[in-house]
C-alpha cells in the first residue's frame, strides 16, 4: 500500500488503538484481537496495536491497516526506539511503523531519518509520533508519511493537557505537506470531530474506547468527588 492510498483510506475516518499497559488484564493477545474485531465491526478504519505479538495476531484477524509500534521502557524514546524494534513491527504485518520523532537521543544512537529509510526499505510507511511543531516539521522532512500528535503533553518540558492538544494539530496541518493525526487524550465523539475541523487527516482514540479498566476509574474517581 502506497502512502497515497493508505492517506486516502484514512481520510476523515477512525483509527482504534487497541493497546493496554502493563498489568492490564486487558493486556493479552487473544483479548486485544478481539478489541480490534469489535472496532472492524463499529465502522474503524484501522487499528495501531502495540508489540509483534499482537501487531501480527491482529494483521491476521482484521481486513484493515495496523498501525504497529513496540514500546519498549518507560522513559525517554520508548515507542519504537530503535531500527531493530522498528523492523519487527515490518515483519509482524504492520502496513505503517509508529515511532518517537521527538528530538530526543535514541538508544541505539541511529537518527529517526535512518528508522525511516530503514521502514521504507523494508516495504512499510511511518508515523511519526511528535510533541511539538518543530518536531513535526522534521520528521516530515526526514520521510515520514504521517505525523501525530501523539506525544504533545507526554515529554518533558511540552504543556501537560486534560485534553487534546487541538492547537498543535491545526499547526501541524498549516505546515507539513503529509496527512497530520490528531491522537492523545481524545475522550469524546465532539473532539474526535473537532480535531478534523482543526486541520487533521485522521483521528486515533485508544483509552476513551478500548481501556476499560481506565475508564472504570475515572466514573470511580467521579463518585468520590464531595
């Protein structure tokens, strides 16, 4: 699939991250397929999954692009850090690799310009995954097919937000030539389509559909409010 089509896929439609950190009982392979079957089934475009495992049960199980990383530690560049992580999820079945684009050292030493030319080698396109316009700007001038905001609010020194960060996206759209994707903190249907208003190609929304242990505390949370 050329970055063309798969932009053209995407168009104003959902993407459905079926993911779940660790310790989750969500957090098995067989139980995110079927999240992934449930988002086919509601109408989304595509889904982005997390480790080969599960990147490759579910290119097997659905008809739609996935969208692959390999989170790897918790701190610094940990989505998709190095070429070898990067190339796993190419041979998992992913169609696209997510990856940290953000300026921060990688652990291998390599440049994100080197993941992508290693991606596209390889035969699959790159998301990347970005906390700031600069960022953004580029990763897109490094190769990569997508840009996401995915990471504004979770590196140091970016804005911590209790919602999506719609003015990056907006930014983003009025400066990068490739499609932008608005993901991060996208709780309801409203800003899903407020992100698209705001400049963006697509939507990615992960907790406020697939995490119910997430959501589960925050009706908790609310209950205990005085």
């Amino acid at each position: 699939m050329t970055a063309q089509d798969l932009a053209d896929t995407l168009r104003g439609r959902l993407i459905v991250s079926c993911q779940a950190p660790p310790g989750d009982p969500m957090r098995e392979t067989a139980t995110l397929v079927r999240l992934a079957l449930a988002a086919v089934a509601g109408g989304g475009s595509a889904i982005r999954a997390n480790e080969p495992e599960v990147v490759a049960a579910i290119s097997e199980a659905v008809d739609l692009p996935v969208i692959g990383l390999w989170k790897d530690g918790d701190t610094g560049v940990y989505i998709t850090p190095t070429v070898r992580h990067a190339l796993a999820i190419v041979e998992a079945g992913a169609a696209v690799v997510a990856a940290d684009a953000t300026d921060r050292p990688r652990p291998d030493g390599s440049t994100f310009e080197e993941l992508v030319t290693a991606v596209h080698a390889a035969g699959a396109l790159v998301m990347a995954d970005v906390s700031t316009l600069a960022e953004g700007v580029a990763a897109a001038a490094q190769g990569a097919d997508f840009v996401s905001t995915t990471l504004s609010g979770y590196v140091p020194g970016t804005p911590q937000r209790t919602g999506p960060d719609l003015d990056l996206v907006t930014s983003l759209s009025g400066s990068v030539s490739v499609p932008v994707v608005a993901e991060g903190r996208i709780n309801t249907p409203e800003e899903a389509a407020e992100a698209l208003a705001r400049g963006a190609h697509s939507v990615v929304v992960g907790t406020a559909i697939t995490a119910p242990t997430a959501l589960t505390s925050r009706f908790v949370a609310g209950l205990a409010r005085p």
